[in-house]
C-alpha cells in the first residue's frame, strides 16, 4: 500500500478495510476503483453508492499536495461505465497560485485521461467554490451532474450554478469528456507520440488552441495530459497540469519529471510554452521539448 493512503486507511470502519486492503495492497492500483470492485465493496460493507464514496473520500484527500494550503481535499468522479476515480488538490511551491489544481479538477480529468465518457456524480468532502462549478459546467453531463457531500442531500450542479453560463450559450457543440480527434499526425520518438495524442483529444473550441504534454519520469514512464478549456475561460485546466494529475494518481511526484514535450498549434491564440516551462523548471526540470502541431 502506498504509504500516502496508511493514515486515513487505518481510520477507516474495519469491515471497509477489509474489503479495500486487495485493492490499495496492488501494486498497480493508480486510484482507480473499478466498476466490479465498487459491486464487491458495495457487497462486502453492505453499504450503498453514495455512502461508500463518502467513505472513501479520506483516501482521495490523502492523494492532496497542499504545500502552500496545507488543507487536504479529495474527490471521487463517478463514471457512467461504473469506474470511480480519485482526485486531490495539488499546490506547488515557487509558482503563481494559477498554476494550483482543485480536487474537483483532478477527479474529472482523471477520469477524461482515462477514458472514461460521461460522468453521473461529483463526491467531495468541501462545497465545491465557483471555479470549480463553472469547470464542471463544460462537461457533457451539463448541470444534471450530481454534487454528493458529507451530511448533505446530494443535489444537481443547476442547484449550486443557478442560472449557469457555459458553452450550450456560445453555441458549442462538443463538450469535454466528449470523444474527439482533431487529425494532428503524430512522428518523432515516444515521448512526442504521447503529446501529440493527447492534443488530439484536447478540448478547445474556443481558440482552437489544442495542446498536450507528456512527460518522461526517472523511471522511465511516460504520462500525458491534455488542454481543458472553458467557456468562461479562467477555469480553463492546462495541458501540463492535466498530465500533473495523472502522475500523482499512480504516485509519481513532480521531482521525477526528467524531461517534457508540449505539443501544440503553430501560431496559437494562446500558447502554454512559457508557463509550462516556468512550472517545470521550479520542479528541476529544465528540458522541455516544443513540437508544432501539423495535419497531413
């Protein structure tokens, strides 16, 4: 078990530790619960959906890098195929506080990164603020998505976003987490095929600046991240934190990133090479690659 997740698994009810000690014990567990073993909890505690996913909110938190905050919050993006996937912020040191990743965040593009589709339910252990409700209005689920909190009724994302402004009203017809290729080629080594990927599937109709990064760690793995943007346009979610998410989900840290590569549009509206280069260096790494995005 990672040893992130020892202090809040330990304060966890003991029939619940039973159930989770196979699943967080695997090595390759990268927290993510899938459908199945979210039936077999469900059947070895007794406990219902909602219930089990506030339960399992402490092991989100744990995932949490607050070093500026130090205020631990966790999330759980519940999919339409079943699988849940945990989020945490993420606050880095030497860096402006734009660069900082809310749980909610975390959880959903957890979830985009690993394919899941459409998701049913947001579970978290804080209200969620307003940035995070306006970045959950771009998602194809709408403001019918469900916010589940501790001792609270759960209620739909039009309830805590009255009255909501999103792409539906400029028009946009692809949302995020909706499947999408923009037809970008992609050549060169590894690395530079997983930027490109990713910045196939980015979310950007509104500048068509789509971009992605992928990262190379000590250890020789690769993850990548892809650009979120949002209608309201602040709460827009940076490809290189995007793929910052994913690390720290399958237990990596910042400090083994060895080398990067941005991959985005010749010209962009908007361009993320300068801070991501400035984020990366605070982290210790000075080798990030930028490749033009092309289409045959």
């Amino acid at each position: 078990m990672h040893s992130r997740f020892l202090s809040a698994f330990e304060a966890l009810p003991s029939t619940l530790q039973t159930a989770l000690a196979p699943l967080l014990n695997d090595p390759d567990f990268h927290a993510v619960i899938s459908a199945d073993q979210v039936t077999s909890l469900q059947q070895q505690t007794q406990m219902e959906a909602d219930a089990l996913a506030l339960a399992l909110l402490p092991l989100a938190a744990s995932c949490a890098v607050a070093t500026v905050s130090h205020f631990n919050v966790g999330a759980i993006a519940r999919g339409v195929s079943g699988n849940w996937y945990f989020g945490a912020n993420m606050e880095f040191v030497g860096t402006p506080m734009q660069q900082t990743v809310h749980a909610e965040q975390s959880a959903i593009t957890h979830a985009w990164l690993r394919g899941e589709r459409q998701l049913e339910t947001i579970t978290v252990n804080y209200t969620p603020c307003g940035h995070c409700r306006q970045f959950m209005n771009e998602l194809n689920s709408g403001t019918n998505i469900l916010i589940s909190l501790p001792q609270r009724a759960i209620s739909t994302l039009a309830d805590y976003l009255p009255d909501a402004f999103g792409p539906r009203d400029l028009d946009i017809t692809t949302f995020l987490m909706d499947e999408v290729d923009h037809g970008y080629v992609a050549e060169g080594d590894e690395l530079v095929q997983a930027a490109v990927a990713a910045a196939n599937a980015s979310h950007a109709p509104y500048s068509q600046s789509h971009a992605g990064v992928a990262l190379l760690t000590t250890d020789g793995a690769i993850v990548a991240g892809r650009y979120a943007e949002n209608a309201a346009f602040n709460p827009s979610f940076p490809p290189l934190q995007a793929a910052l998410v994913l690390l720290n989900m399958q237990g990596g840290d910042v400090r083994q990133i060895k080398k990067a590569v941005l991959a985005e549009v010749e010209n962009a509206t908007l361009s993320q090479f300068a801070a991501t280069q400035a984020t990366l260096e605070t982290f210790g790494c000075g080798e990030l690659l930028q490749v033009t995005l092309y289409k045959a």
